[in-house]
C-alpha cells in the first residue's frame, strides 16, 4: 500500500478528510463596520468549533485554508492579526481538543510566517507527532501551483523514478488521503489554488453563511449533502 493511502473506501457516507476554505471574515466585518481584522477574530473562535465538530461526526482528517501564499500581499496589519490568531490557537490548542486525541500539521511555505512563529509552530508538530486518530492541517503560506513545483524540483533532486507514488511523498499532504469534500463558506464557488492536484475527485460544496456565522448545523448540512453524493471516481 503506497504511503498515500488512495485506496481508503471512498464509497463511505462519511468522508474520511474533509476541507474547509475559510472565507467571508472581511465581510462580516465590514458588514458591522469593524475592521477587518475583527472579522479573522471570530473566524478564528470558530477553527475549534469547526474542527472538533468534524472529529465528533467520525472524520478523521480535517483541512483549513488560513493564508494562500497570495494573501501574503494583503495589508501588513492584516497579516500579523491572523498570524497572532494562529499563535493564540497553537497556545489553546491542548486546551481545545481531547488530549492526545489531534495531530496538528501546517502544510505550506511556513517560513513567510516568520519568526517566533515559525519555530513555535515546528515545536506543535513535534508535540503533537504522536497524536491520534485524528489530524488537523492548517494551509499557512500554501499555493497549489507552488506545492507541485516544489514536489517536482524536491524529487528530481532525488533522483528517483518519477512515479505517482513518489511525486506524492514530495507534496506537503505526503501520508494523507485526498480530501473527500471540499466545504467553501462565504458563497464564492472557487477553490482559489486549494489542493489542485489532490482534489480531482474531491466532491465540493459552497454555502453562502459567512466563516464566522459558519456552525455545527451548517457542517451537518454539508455532511448530510456528501452522504448523498454519488462517487464514481470516472468509473461507471
Ligand atoms: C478569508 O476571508 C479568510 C482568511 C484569509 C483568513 C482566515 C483566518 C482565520 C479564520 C483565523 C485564523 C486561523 C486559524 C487557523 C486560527 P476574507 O478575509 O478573504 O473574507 P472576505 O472575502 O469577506 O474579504
């Protein structure tokens, strides 16, 4: 069985990794004329909320797009508040879920977080190397294209066969399934460089609530769509 577990049963009525495209956090700010920046406060109380309501449902892998490489040009005050909302989530994070229970992975050109970041973040995954049955992969500085450039310079500098199996150990979702459901909040129907070469037949659901509105009952709903969903991977 190659490391990239491919061959899981993608026929469930529960997927076993779902992602969450994370947006609408500006909106619900400038809709209360606040700034910004309190928009990514209350998406940020909602990641545990999210993420623990998943895990509860029976999913075992769970992705949140928190920073593309491109939101790096946004304002530099906006930035440092979600790199300060991480960081208070990484200080939380034994405190929010069930000890042992998560493994925390942060996929992506880390580094443009800068430090202390960086290293607090590389110290979390080693805390939480161990942990299990669950992972919890935050896309920090993550850029699709980037990702399978990256893979591609990383293995021809190897110099092994370029097989599938190989290429795959390269990306940063090396050892974890393909997600099953892609979720987007914030009623945009794009995937704006989320896992291209991981989400070929991933299934996809959008819905309009606004990340911070964004709740239990709204991830029943996308659970309850994909249990109806049809999977045929390009077979008949
Ligand atoms: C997109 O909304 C959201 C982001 C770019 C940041 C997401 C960050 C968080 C939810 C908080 C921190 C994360 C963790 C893991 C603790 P947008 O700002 O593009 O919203 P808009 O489309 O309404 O402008």
């Amino acid at each position: 069985m190659p490391e990239n577990k491919k061959f899981a049963d993608k026929t469930s009525a529960l997927p076993e990794h779902v992602a969450v495209i994370m947006d609408g956090n500006g909106r619900w700010a400038t809709e209360r004329g606040l700034k910004r920046s309190e928009g990514h406060k209350e998406g940020a109380k909602k990641v545990p909320v999210v993420a623990n309501a998943l895990f509860n449902a029976g999913v075992k892998t769970v992705s949140l797009y928190a920073l593309s490489e491109e939101n790096f040009s946004r304002p530099q005050d906006e930035i440092t508040g979600i790199l300060e909302r991480i960081e208070e989530f990484i200080a939380a994070f034994p405190k929010l879920f069930k000890e042992g229970s998560v493994r925390l992975r942060f996929l992506g050109s880390v580094e443009k977080a800068g430090e202390p970041l960086c290293s607090v973040i590389g110290q979390a995954e080693k805390d939480t190397l161990f942990c299990s049955p669950f992972t919890l992969n935050i896309l920090l500085g993550y850029g699709g294209r980037a990702e399978i450039i990256r893979a591609a310079r990383l293995l021809s500098e190897k110099n092994e066969e370029f097989t599938a199996e190989n290429f795959e150990k390269e990306l940063y979702t090396s050892g974890l399934s393909d997600p099953d459901l892609i979720i987007r909040t914030g009623g945009e129907k794009r995937l704006s460089g989320f896992m291209p070469y991981q989400s070929t037949y991933s299934e996809l659901y959008f819905c309009d609530t606004l990340f911070p509105d964004f709740g239990e009952e709204d991830i029943s709903a996308a659970l309850s769509d994909y249990s109806g969903r049809n999977r045929r991977f390009g077979k008949i």
